[in-house]
C-alpha cells in the first residue's frame, strides 16, 4: 500500500461523470455526515461531503473550526473533519478544497453549523472502488468508514 497526501486542488471545470451518492455516512441526534456524490474525469475523483450538526455540537464545532488569535496559546486549538482516501493501492489524508463553513449561526433558533468540503483526487488510472474514511473526535463524530463502488449513474453527467 502506497502512502499519499491528497492535496486541496480543485477539480476541473469540465464535466464530469457522477459515479455514487448521495449517501449517508453517518448521522446522529445532533450531527449527520454525507457523501453528496462523487464525479469521476478522465484525470481524477473529485469527492463531495457535507458535515451538519445542530444544539451543541454545532457549538463545539464553531469553536474548532474559529480563527485563532494567538497562536502560540496552547489553549486554542483547531481541528476539522479528518478525511482519509483510497483509491486502488494509494491510501493518504485529503486535504478539503475550498470547504463552506458560512451557513447561519442557528436554524429555528438552535445552534447550527454546515461545511461542505471537497476532495480532489488526481490520478490517471479510474479505480473500480473508493475507500472513505472520515471523523472528527472533537466535535462527537467518531471514526466511520465506507467503501463506494464507482458505476456511472445511467443518465447523470455533472458539471463543477
């Protein structure tokens, strides 16, 4: 098994054909984890998820993800759902592409909180299946693991 870092590059403006989701990773009381879809081009896999927490853990989770403002306490840390990726033998930590974290503050007056990272997987060769495996401890969401299929949809071609 080959170790890699997926790095946070953006997937190509081409279309792209979309070849699984949308799944559901995880889900909790106050916490869901989706795989929104994944869209395969002829150099990579661009993978799709969206993390939704709600009441405390949408708390902790602004808490995580908020601007440090002085780096050197060791009082403020920062973390982030932790995504690792592979593709036939080549297995390594992704980095999000341009991750959303700007939904409102609260939904129906309930503390909320909503990212949509993106994953660009840049390989030459299309492997028949996908390994995800994502968490973020420090919000409540332990590991969770799923290996995809990766089929064209009969009909569906997406553009990014």
């Amino acid at each position: 098994m080959r170790r890699a870092r997926w790095p946070a590059f953006a997937p190509p403006t081409a279309s792209g054909t979309a070849v699984h989701g949308p799944t559901i990773l995880a889900s909790g009381t106050h916490l869901t984890l989706d795989l929104l879809g994944i869209v395969a081009f002829s150099s990579g896999i661009h993978v799709r998820l969206a993390l939704t927490a709600t009441g405390r853990t949408a708390e902790r989770a602004h808490h995580e993800t908020r601007l440090l403002s002085d780096p050197a306490d060791p009082d403020t840390q920062w973390s982030y759902l932790s995504v690792l990726l592979q593709l036939g033998s080549v297995v390594g930590v992704a980095d999000p592409y341009l991750p959303r974290s700007g939904s409102p503050r609260k939904w129906g007056g309930v503390p909320a909180y909503r990212t949509e990272p993106n994953y660009w997987l840049g390989t030459c060769t299309r492997p028949h299946d996908i390994m995800i495996s994502a968490g973020w401890p420090e919000i409540g969401l332990g590991p969770t693991c799923l290996t995809a299929l990766l089929e064209p949809s009969p009909s569906t071609v997406t553009s990014d």
